[in-house]
C-alpha cells in the first residue's frame, strides 16, 4: 500500500498556516501526508509569499516536483492554493475566464487551463474563489468572539452572507469588496485585523466540515484530494 503524499504550493503566509494547522491535520486523519511550500518572490532577496507572474508558479512548481521522487511506498501529488483575487493576468485562459458570468464557470475554466498547461497526472490545480478570507465567512460567529465590540459590524458581514446565498465563495473580489477588505473594514473602528493569525484560529474552530459545507469549490477540491489514495492502492 502507497502512501500518498500532497505538497501544496501556497501563495501566502496565511495560506501556508491554513495548511499546516487546519488542513494537515484533517488529511493525516484520511491517511495522507501533507506538506507545503511558499512561493519564492525573490531569489536574491530570498523572498517568499505572493504571486507575480505565472512563470513564477511554474518555476516553482517544476521545481519542487524534480525534487520529490516517488518509490515503492511513496507517492507525490501536487497542488496548488492561490486566490482567485488579484491573480496575475498572464495564468492561462486568464482572459476567458474573466469574460464568464458565473464565478464557477470562471474558476473552473482557469483550473483546466493550469492543468493543461503543467501537464501532469499528479497534479491538481486549486484557486480559492474568491480568496482565502472567504473561508473566515464560514465561522463568523467565531469572529466576534476573536474581536469582541464589533457585533454590530459582524452583523452586518452575516448579512453580506445572506446576500451571496451564504455561500462565502460567491462574495466578489473588486478592490473595496473582496471578503478581506470587508473583514478590514469591519474591524477596522477597534481592531487591527490580523490575517494570517485570525485565518487560522477561526477556520480551525470552525472544522473542516463546516468549510466544506459552505464552500461548494473548495468542497470539490477537497474530494479530488481524498480520493488519490483510494485511486492510487487500487491500481
């Protein structure tokens, strides 16, 4: 029996932490090992965090898959967790993808292109609709607890909610209304609010499952996932 091995390129530190903290730990439970690796941004400046360009990700991606070797008991996945927000204009089908009216259809389109264009059975492509914040969305009651004096303002992010279907991966991604800059403004009478701290406490409170319950892509994702070491130890 091979044991399955996922290493997850993340965008950020806030991502990472997710990873480590929440996601591993959820995996492991589901008999895969899970590792991660920040961007590199800068070489020389030995930068990391942040996407500038698709060359970027797949020099990093082409890079850790050289180094992970498969053998008899080990086999490498790949894949990826960046937002949706703010993603670089030169990832494939950037443009079509854009051009789509339902958020699905955009993310799902930019998904296949990525795996196309990496061109590997062992990778999974994943972009978070619309950023990782909506993930925050989930445990909003968590949040008020995190920032205590800011149930009116919470109040009024649960009604943002409603608005999308409470569906968090449906709240948009312009400059003023992206999930992250709601939360900011939000707390931002009393509270400074902290991203990759907060991100992680409060989606760790909120599970998993209750994740994957309100987010129908990041759902999905998470079912390709589980699924490699059934797919893998029946061949």
């Amino acid at each position: 029996m091979s044991v399955v091995i996922l290493n997850i390129l993340c965008e950020g530190q806030t991502e990472e932490r997710f990873v480590g903290k929440v996601l591993k730990p959820y995996l492991k439970d589901k008999g895969i090992v899970v590792k991660s690796r920040l961007l590199v941004t800068s070489r020389k400046k030995n930068a990391q965090g942040g996407i500038l360009s698709y060359a970027q990700v797949i020099r990093d991606l082409q890079t850790w898959m050289k180094e992970a070797k498969d053998n008899s008991h080990e086999k490498n996945f790949f894949t990826t967790m960046f937002d949706w927000y703010r993603l670089p204009n030169d990832f494939p089908a950037w443009d079509e993808a854009k051009r789509q009216s339902d958020c699905y259809n955009s993310i799902e389109r930019l998904e296949a292109a990525f795996g196309q264009n990496v061109n590997k059975e062992n990778f999974v492509p994943y972009i978070q609709l619309h950023e990782f914040e909506a993930l925050v969305f989930c445990g909003l009651d968590s949040l008020k607890e995190a920032y205590p004096g800011c149930d009116k303002e919470i109040e009024g992010l649960k009604k943002v909610l409603a608005d999308n279907g409470n569906n968090p991966e449906k709240i948009n991604n312009s400059l003023e209304t992206a999930p992250s800059k709601r939360l900011k403004k939000a707390l931002s009478k009393r509270y400074n609010y902290d991203k990759i701290k907060s991100g992680t406490e409060i989606t760790e409170e909120t599970g998993i499952d209750a994740l994957r319950k309100s987010c129908p892509h990041f759902n999905e994702w998470l079912g390709k996932i589980e699924r490699l070491s059934v797919s893998i130890n029946q061949k």
